[in-house]
C-alpha cells in the first residue's frame, strides 16, 4: 500500500487497486503514517523513496 501512496495515487485507486474499500485505505495509511512517526503521507512517500524501496 506504501508503494502506491508515494507513486502519488489517491485512496480511491488504491482501494480498487488492492480490492478493499476507501474506508480501509484511509484505515492502513493512518496506521502506517503513525508507525513511521511522519505527519502526513507526503512524509510517508518520501520515507519510501529515502529508504529506497522501490
């Protein structure tokens, strides 16, 4: 779900991209934005990138 958060896609597309609801999107990057200690998915986009996962 990161990967296509810093490939810049909006909720909707990761939604119908993973098969799961906009409700759960929103949900997971929540969750992950917390666990990486950034403050916005920006931030989580740019953590991907730095830590070179692509």
């Amino acid at each position: 779900m990161l990967k296509l958060v810093a490939a810049g896609q909006p909720n909707k597309v990761i939604a119908n991209e993973l098969d799961v609801s906009s409700h759960t999107v929103k949900l997971h990057i929540h969750r992950i934005i917390a666990k990486l200690g950034v403050h916005n998915r920006t931030e989580a986009a740019v953590w991907y990138h730095q830590t070179r996962h692509d």
